[in-house]
C-alpha cells in the first residue's frame, strides 16, 4: 500500500536505513554494501490448470550474503512485486542479525490470491515454483532456507521440502532446505506459534524496564492494558490470544479485511478467529460491534497498537491521528518512513519489525539446527533430568519424614519440578531468551547513545554493527 507523496516499501526501508547509518563511522563504501540488495531473480512460469496454461510471475530476493544460507519467508499475494520483495529482504538481514540467528537476509513471493485455488492446484503451483528456485540453488539447506509468511503455511513448506527430496535424493540434510515444515514433516513444535509468541515476549520485555514505559506515558505491568490488534492471520491471532489469556491484556479491537469488531471489555479472539475462520470476515459476529471502516479503528485510543497485517498501514495520512503512545510492528513494514517521523515527533513509542516479528526466524533457525542435526530437541536430556528431579523430591520427603518436619510439597509444585523439558518447552525458553537479549541490545544504544532516541535506530545501528563485523572478519 503506497500512500501519495511516499516513498515505495524498499525505499522506506533504506531511508531508515540511512537515518541510523549516519550514526556510525563505517569504512568508506561498506555502507552501500550493507543497503544495496545482491541479487532478485524473477520467474515466470505455466502451469496447465483448469484447461488452460496459467502463468504466474515469482521473485526470490536475495538481500545480503554476508552469512550463509540466507533466509526468508515465501509469500502469496497479488500484490507481491520486486520492490515489496526486495524490501522484505533487507528487513531479514537486520532481523537476523539483531536476534543473532546466523543468516543472510532474503525474501521471496508469488503474485496469486491463494484463495483462488483449490488445494490440489495451489500444490501444483507450489512445487511448480519450488522447481524453479531449487534449480537454481535458490532453495538449498546451506544456502538460502525459505519459510513461511503471508498467505503460505506449514502445507506449502512440506510441498516444497518434498520437491526438494525429489530433487536431491542423496542429499542427507534436504529437510533443512525450508523451516516451517509441520511437525510430521521434518518440523519442530512451537513454529506455527513462534511469531506471535516472540511479539508476546517482546512486550514482556518491554514492561520489565518501568524506564521505557515510562517513555511511552504508559506506567505499571501488562495487566489490564488495552490493545488493538490489526490483522487476525497468523501472527495478530496468536499474539492476541496469548496477551488476553496469559498476561490479562484486553483485547478492545481486532481489525481486519470488511471492518473491525470493538469492545472496551476485551474481545473473546478464539470465538472472533472462529467466525472468521467460518465466515471469512468479522461483520456479523455476535456481542460486538462491528464498525465498517476498519482503518478509522486504527486511530481508537487504546495502549498498544498491534499492526499485525500488511506493510504501509501506517502512513502520512493517518499517523497525526493514531493515539496509541506504544505501538509494537508485529507485521513487516506497517509504519512507513514517513509516518515514523510524525509518530517520533508525538513521542509515541514504537517497538520496529525487525524486532517485534523476529520471533518466526528464531523458531526456524531451530527447526534448521534440529534438522541438520537429525535429532529432536529434548530427546537425549528429558528423562535424565526428570529422574535428577524425582531424585531431589524424594530425598526432601524422606528428610522430612525422618526429623517429622512435616513439609508437604504441594502436587502443583511436584508436576512442574518433574516434568523435564520436551521440545516445545525448549522451543519457548530459546525464544524467550532471544527476545530478551535482543531487546536488551537496542535498549544499551536507545539509553546509551546522545544521539539515538528511539528503538528503531537503536536496532538499525545493532545490527548493521554486526553485519559490518562479518563483513570485517572476512576481510572486506
Ligand atoms: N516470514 C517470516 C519473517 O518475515 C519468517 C522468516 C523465516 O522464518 O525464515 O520473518
């Protein structure tokens, strides 16, 4: 979406880029290395459907070699072009190396309403496009790794492994060529989840420092604060559902596609996320009401702002009137270049992309490691650690037994003590980790730093430092 006056995605992307990049004292001519996007190969391609040869226009954009594979997620849209692509890729370079996962920045998308298309033809076209980009080592377990992203999930992911195994049929680690596999695929527990999960933790992060709450005009915890949620796909649903049911977030909005649904006592997201699931829209869910132009809910007053949709949303037209002072850009993109500076002029307080959605990246460079090392997480230390535990509990019992101490552990205690962490446990506190630490870094800069006064910068000059030093260490 590209409002009069804007800049286009890519460009938006760069003149953020630039802003921090000014900041830094790098040698001469690195910096248009680290901006400039290596590479884009655009495909296009028939497939004979429905009786008639249908032809559809892919891209796979390669943004920075600087570490390999490069990784990045496939989308389906119509409006999929190479600027937006290209754009895309460069936010994963900097998400990559802001979250320390060990990747190039890539991107890559297919110009198709996925809903056009029944099952069987979507697979066709899948592995159709799969074929295309793995003959060109465009999709290669050592070096460029595609997941999932708007419009594409666990089921493409499995089409296109399977292509690849096809392709590769001695090659031992094929089922790392892509992430977001479902479980049964070569998957890992806790993927589907990961992105809105990470947005979740990122919060958490956040209310941990009362000095940065303060910034936003926010004060206390979590608890009780209201949010709006744009976009109720994959990302805004799982966010949603896990503030509302396990941080006491109310839930006063969810906007998407025909309008938006507002209730300042919390809205119930399983029961709004069923009836879109049924009905393909919010209009006629039942206990809340639904407002038609769902861009003016933007603009409600509430505590958090959730964009968790498409780029763009966010624009010069409308940031003036946007009155959340914390927003957190669960979607890649949704605050252009321009609006950034009139949301940065009001004080609002803005928690970037390449943090907030890092959440999905992570989980996948699990999913990578678990399938290069063939092995699930967990498998080898989950009952060793359960008997470690047991060991302990009986010995305190047997103490209290013996000096009638009388301690009695409680059973809730017991269960938790001894139950030894699986792979979705594990999933969880390395993505818990990975959100705290990254935020950390952004907040030493953001603090630190005279010169930087918000998060955004703070996390373009963390991650360009890193990219800067590989690019140093390998002599550049
Ligand atoms: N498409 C997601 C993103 O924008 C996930 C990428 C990945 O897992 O490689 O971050």
């Amino acid at each position: 979406m590209q409002h009069s006056g804007e800049p286009s995605f890519r460009q938006s992307v760069d003149l953020m880029f630039n802003r921090a990049v000014r900041l830094m004292d790098l040698p001469p001519g690195l910096e248009e290395k680290i901006r400039v996007c290596n590479s884009t190969y655009t495909v296009r391609f028939g497939v004979r459907l429905r009786g008639k040869i249908e032809t559809f226009t892919g891209y796979r954009s390669v943004h920075s070699e600087h570490m390999e594979p490069v990784k990045g997620g496939i989308r389906y849209a119509l409006s999929v072009n190479q600027d937006e692509v290209e754009a895309l890729a460069a936010l994963m370079t900097y998400k990559c190396a802001l979250v320390e996962t060990p990747f190039g920045g890539s991107k890559g998308g297919l110009c198709i309403d996925p809903r056009q298309w029944d099952d069987h033809e979507l697979e066709q076209i899948t592995r159709r496009f799969a074929y295309e980009l793995i003959k060109r080592d465009l999709i290669h377990p050592a070096q460029n790794v595609p997941a999932p992203d708007m419009g594409t999930g666990e089921r493409e992911m499995a089409w296109i492994a399977d292509q690849y195994a096809r392709m590769n049929t001695t090659d031992i680690n094929a089922k790392a060529c892509v992430t977001g596999k479902p479980p049964h695929a070569g998957g890992i527990q806790g993927r589907v989840e990961a992105t809105g999960r990470g947005v979740q933790f990122a919060l958490r992060e956040f209310f941990r420092h009362p000095e940065d709450v303060a910034k936003a005009g926010l004060a206390g915890g979590l608890e009780g604060k209201r949010a709006v949620v744009q976009g109720l796909g994959n990302v805004g649903y799982h966010a949603a559902k896990f503030l509302s049911e396990e941080d006491g977030v109310k839930i006063t909005a969810i906007i998407e596609r025909d309008g938006a649904l507002v209730d300042d006592r919390g809205l119930p997201v399983e029961a709004v996320r069923a009836h879109l699931a049924a009905t393909g829209g919010l209009a006629g869910f039942a206990g809340a009401e639904f407002v038609a132009d769902g861009a003016a809910v933007l603009e409600k007053p509430c505590d958090i702002l959730i964009p968790a949709a498409m780029e763009g949303v966010i624009h010069m037209g409308n940031a003036a009137r946007i009155s959340a002072p914390l927003i957190i850009e669960a979607a890649n993109g949704p605050v252009t270049f321009g609006a950034d500076e009139i949301l940065r002029q009001k004080g609002t307080v803005i928690i970037p992309d390449m943090y907030a959605n890092a959440g999905g990246v992570t989980v996948s460079y699990f999913e990578w490691v678990k399938n290069l090392s063939h092995i699930r997480f967990g498998r080898m230390q989950r009952r060793a650690e359960e008997a470690r535990s047991r060991l302990m509990v009986e010995e305190l019992e047997r103490l209290s037994a013996d000096k009638g101490l009388g301690w009695t552990l409680s059973p809730d205690f017991k269960e938790k003590f001894l139950t030894g962490s699986d792979e979705l446990a594990l999933v969880r506190s390395g993505l818990d980790d990975t959100m705290r630490t990254a935020y950390q870094a952004m907040r030493e800069v953001w603090h630190g730093r005279e010169d930087v006064g918000d998060l955004r910068v703070a996390a373009y000059l963390v991650s360009i430092g890193r990219v800067a030093q590989t690019y140093r260490s390998k002599g550049l």
